[in-house]
C-alpha cells in the first residue's frame, strides 16, 4: 500500500477511534487512541502469525514503509510545539520564569545522567552488558516530557494555574532541551566527535541558543507580515509558514528546530495575536491551530500504538523496558525535587506539585521518534542490535506513561484542585 494512502487511512481510524471514545469510553483522548491502537496491533500480530492474513501482512509492510523518525521529528513536531506555544500565556509564564528554565535546563540533565547510570548498572545486572554512552543515550531521549502527551492531559483536567503553567512551560522548553542533549551524545556517540568539555558545550550551545534565536527571528518576520495584512487567510498562512518552512531551513542550519518553534509560537501567540489580528482573525487563528493540534494528536498516538506491529519484540526486551519504568520514575522524582528544595525557600507552592510534575510526566511520540533513529548494526548485546533494544525498551516506558499514568494523574490533580479551593476560601 502507497505510504500516503496508508497514512490517509490511519488518519481516518485515529478520528474514528475518537469519536467512539467520547460516547464509549470517555477516556482523555490521548489516552484512549493509544490504548486502541496497541489493542489493534496485538490483534494484527495474532493474525500474521496464526492465520498469514494478506491484509495485515500488507498493513505490516506499509507501516514499515513509513520513516516514524522523519515523519516526527522532521515534520509533524514543528506543527505540535508551535500549535502547543501558542496557547502559553507569557504574563503567567513570566511568573515562574525561573522555575521552568531550571527545570527545563538542569532536570533534564539530572535525569539524563541519572537514568543513564541506573541503566548501566541494572542491565548489567541481569548480564546485559550495554556501554555507558549508549545508556546515557537511552537517558537522554527518555528524559524529556512529551509536551504532546502532557498538554492534552493538563487542559483537559484543567490544573491550578501554577501547576498548569510550570507542566507546560517545562514539556515544550525540555523538550528541546533533550533534543538537543540527544543531539550531543548522539554526535559523540556515532559521529566521532571528541568527547571533550569544550566540544561538548559547543555542540550544546550552537544548537539551543542557535534555536531561541532563529525562533525570535522567524516570529519578528512573521510580526512584521501579519502587521501588513488585513486579510484573515493571509494570515493565517504567514503563521503556517513558521511550522513548515521556518522548522525546515532549522533542520537545514543544524539548529534546535523545535526550540525555534516554542519561542516564535509564544511570541505570535502573545504579542502578534494582539496586535496583528482582529477579534475575529483572533479566534479563528486558535480554532485553526486547535484542529491542526487536534488531528496530528491522534494520528501520532495511533502511530505510537501501531509500532509494536514492525518491532521484533521478545518477552526478555519487555522484561527489561519494565525494569526502566521505576527508573526513569525515580529519575524524574528526584530531578524535580532537587529543584523545589531551593524553589521553596523563596516562594510558596502546591503541596502536589512534585507529585503531579513527577506522575505526569508523561512520555510520547518524541521519545519513540530518538530512539528510532540511533542506527542499526552498529553494536550487538546479547545477540540484539543495540538499535532494537533501546527501541523496545523506549516503547514499553512510553505506553506505561500514556496509558497508566495519564490514565491516573486524575486524583493528584483532583487534590490540587481542591487544595486551591480551600485557601481561597
């Protein structure tokens, strides 16, 4: 099957799958497509196995077909991170600055060399014997939140203001964070370059600030365009150019596309969407970009669900993705409460907020996407490519974070819900 039809269908079956949720079900959306589609590709795999089914045979092959790696990290993200900015109110993110660049900047690197050791150490320990810099790697890509999965769950629960302000201002700013951490270890990991601390920090450097930048410079442009228009679909189209062209010359420039991509949408969302647009151009930009957030949401959990299908997984692979779960969990806590022992000397916050900022760190599409694309055939464990085992073990965390966690965050936040009615009162 033609790779575009096929992506055509799955677009359809994700709809679909939303629809029956909200009278069925009634799960968080995301949290209902990816139980689906793991439920499909389970049903998939029966009937390849069992049965030879051509049909499925040929779904099997036309996923392979598609490249998840470039499909996400080279073209939807840039849609996600901008649609997700644009609704980040800067008067609110101005307010805990400070909280969410630490958080962004060192949680995720604490996480990362936390993860990485912990994996080191407990993969050797059932004689999986996987180099450090390849277990740093796996931190790094596991470390950040997926703001795709945590905005869906934060809005839809709808947090305090100052929990909802600090989840979504870290997930989309670590987000690019790990990406471009990701980037480092990767270059020093398969590209031979140095391992020294100054090329390290250059790599680093080049690729965030290059980002922050390049996204001030694309949303100045895009100011300038939409200040000189008065025709709503012109503008419009202005905005969509920032997702598509400004993500793509980012790629080009070697430069954190998706860090560009949360600075241009947060300065279009609060500065041009002011200033630029009417009331009405007002409105239908967000009904716009909230479509757009809405259809790529599901396409991409039902693609997250459906790559057990391609996946040579093996119930030892799962066994060690489990072990990564309390992990990456114990990672995150201790990332985060780090922080919060200084945050509380100078400010006062939900007595949840570790709780939720750790249990509702939810991993996604992003991470899958990384894992995706260290190469194959370059180290074997065990008889397994390195490339299939930190996949495999990339896959269980993410559907334990979407399906167990989203699906339970619910009460924590309920808390804090309640908590701020109280002291109000």
């Amino acid at each position: 099957m033609n790779a575009w039809y096929f992506l055509c269908f799955l677009s359809a079956v994700s709809i679909f799958l939303a629809f029956a949720n909200e009278y069925l079900l009634r799960l968080q959306t995301t949290i209902a497509i990816t139980s689906g589609s793991v439920v499909m590709s389970l049903l998939l795999m029966v009937l390849i196995k069992f049965s030879g089914n051509e049909v499925a045979e040929s779904i099997r092959q036309s996923f392979e077909g598609l490249n998840f790696n470039l499909l996400l990290l080279k073209g939807m993200l840039g849609f996600l991170l901008f649609a997700g900015a644009l609704e980040i109110d800067l008067h609110l993110l101005r307010k805990q600055r400070w909280e969410i660049t630490i958080m962004a900047l060192a949680s995720t690197l604490i996480s990362t060399v936390l993860i990485g050791y912990l994996s080191y150490w407990t993969l050797g320990l059932f004689g999986w014997h996987l180099p450090l810099l390849y277990c740093m790697l796996f931190g790094a890509l596991i470390s950040p939140t997926d703001p795709i999965a945590v905005l869906a769950i934060i809005k839809k629960m709808r947090a305090p203001e100052n929990i909802s302000v600090q989840v979504e201002g870290e997930s989309l700013f670590n987000d690019g964070v790990g990406l471009v951490v990701f980037t480092t270890i990767f270059a020093l990991a398969f590209l031979g370059k140095e391992p020294t601390f100054s090329g390290v920090v250059e790599i680093f450097l080049v690729d965030a600030v290059g980002g922050i930048v390049f996204g001030i410079v694309l949303a100045g442009i895009a100011h300038w365009l939409i200040c000189r228009t008065s025709d709503s679909s012109i503008e419009l189209l202005i905005t969509l150019c920032i997702p598509t062209a400004g993500y793509a010359l980012a790629n080009v420039l070697e430069i954190s596309g998706p860090l560009a991509m949360v600075v241009s949408g947060i300065v279009i969302g609060n500065v041009t969407r002011t200033v630029g647009f009417s009331e009405h151009s007002q409105q239908t930009l967000s009904h716009f970009w909230h479509t757009v957030d809405a259809f790529l949401n599901a396409l991409l959990f039902l693609l997250i669900g459906l790559m057990l299908v391609i996946m040579p997984v093996t119930w030892a692979q799962v066994g060690l993705g489990m072990l990564m779960i309390p992990l990456v969990l114990l990672a995150r806590f201790i990332s985060v409460a780090l922080p919060y022992i200084g945050f509380r000397r100078y400010r006062k916050y939900d007595a949840h907020s570790i709780k939720i900022l750790t249990w509702g760190g939810l991993r996604g599409g992003l991470a899958l996407a990384m894992a995706a694309s260290i190469p194959e055939g370059r180290l074997m464990v065990n008889g397994v490519d390195c490339h299939t085992l930190l996949l495999i073990m990339t896959y269980v965390v993410v559907i334990f974070s979407i399906v167990v966690q989203g699906s339970t965050i619910g009460p924590m936040i309920e808390k804090s819900i309640q908590a701020a009615k109280t002291n109000r009162i």
